[in-house]
C-alpha cells in the first residue's frame, strides 16, 4: 500500500494559466506603481499622456485590460480551494478525503462514548496528523479515563475507516453537561 500523503491549505491546485495571469497582473501593478512612482519625482510622462489626443483609445485599452485582470483576480479568489485534504495516490489519479470529513467522523465516534455530551473536533496539523478535540461532558465520569478513552477510540477509528495514524489527540474538557443521570440514563457512569 502507497504511503498517503497529507496536503496543505490550499495545496498545489493553481494552474498554469492561473500562474500566468498572476504574473500578468504583478507586471501590470509593477509598471504603474513605477509610473506613480516617476511621477512623483517630477517626471511628466503620464501627464503628458493624459493631455494627448489618443488618450481616449489607449486609455480605453488600458481601463478594459485593468477591468479584466480585476475581475479574473475576483474569480480566482473565490474559486481558489482552502480546504485541507488527506491525500492518497493512486494509479488512477489522487483521492482527496477533507479534513473537515474526518473531523466529522471523528466527532461521531466520540460522541459514541458514555460520558461524552457533546465534541468539537479541529485538525491542528495535516502534515504530521494532530487533532484537538473540545469536549463537554457529563458529571460523575473520570475525566481522566474518559480522556484517555476519547484519544484511544479516535485514534482506532481513524485509521481503520480512513487509513491513517493521528500521531497526537489532544483533549480539551471545556465544561459539564447536564446531570448524567437526567440526560444518560442507563450509561455506565463512576459513582
């Protein structure tokens, strides 16, 4: 079996015509930042330009390019993926599992444990895997045991239904649900 590999936000999903335009763009800014720049320290390059009589096509030119690249920036930064992925390669191309997938699944294992009210689940590293769980739990449980018992059962979990190992789960008690006893009835619970 291939190792799997952990990606990034935002991993290496630019294109090569998205590379291109961006550096369209930082050559555009460039120029008129130097322009601005000339004109500052007296040069009257631009103002000449601007009271010549072609300044109404190669200003047009100018507008419609500027338009342009500002609406493809606008594009390219909504599109552009910030999600964080869990990587395998394959023979037939990559598969990409979120992280805010296997936070989910975490979070439903945990959750399946007697003490556990509610969780909230945050990778914190996807290159050496790292989650840290926010836990809120039920009174009269080890909050140690239950602790431990959180980092064994995810741990588990993960690599059996995703395949790989979290090398570190750290948990976070954060408050005390309602009484045990009202809201779990029947659950094992330590006296």
């Amino acid at each position: 079996m291939k190792r799997r590999r952990l990606r990034p936000p935002g991993g290496s999903s630019m294109k090569l015509l998205d590379r291109i335009l961006l550096g369209i763009c930082a050559v555009v800014l460039a120029l008129f930042a130097g322009l601005l720049l000339a004109t500052m320290w007296g040069s009257t390059f631009v103002v000449n330009w601007l009271l010549s009589s072609n300044v109404l096509l190669e200003g047009g030119i100018a507008v419609v390019i500027l338009v342009l690249l500002a609406v493809y920036l606008v594009i390219l930064v909504t599109r552009f993926d910030t999600k964080r992925y869990i990587v395998y390669p394959r023979e037939l191309g990559e598969v990409k599992i979120s992280t805010e997938c296997v936070e989910s699944l975490i979070v439903e294992a945990a959750g399946q444990i007697a003490g556990v009210e509610q969780v909230k689940a945050v990778f914190t590293d996807v290159v050496e895997p790292k989650v840290a769980l926010k836990v809120l739990v039920y009174p009269d449980y080890n909050l140690s045991q239950l602790s431990e018992e959180l980092q064994e059962s995810v741990r588990a979990y993960v690599e059996k239904t995703v395949g790989i190992v979290i090398l570190q789960i750290e948990v976070s008690v954060v408050g005390i649900g309602k009484k045990a006893k009202e809201a779990d009835i029947g659950q094992d619970h330590v006296d």
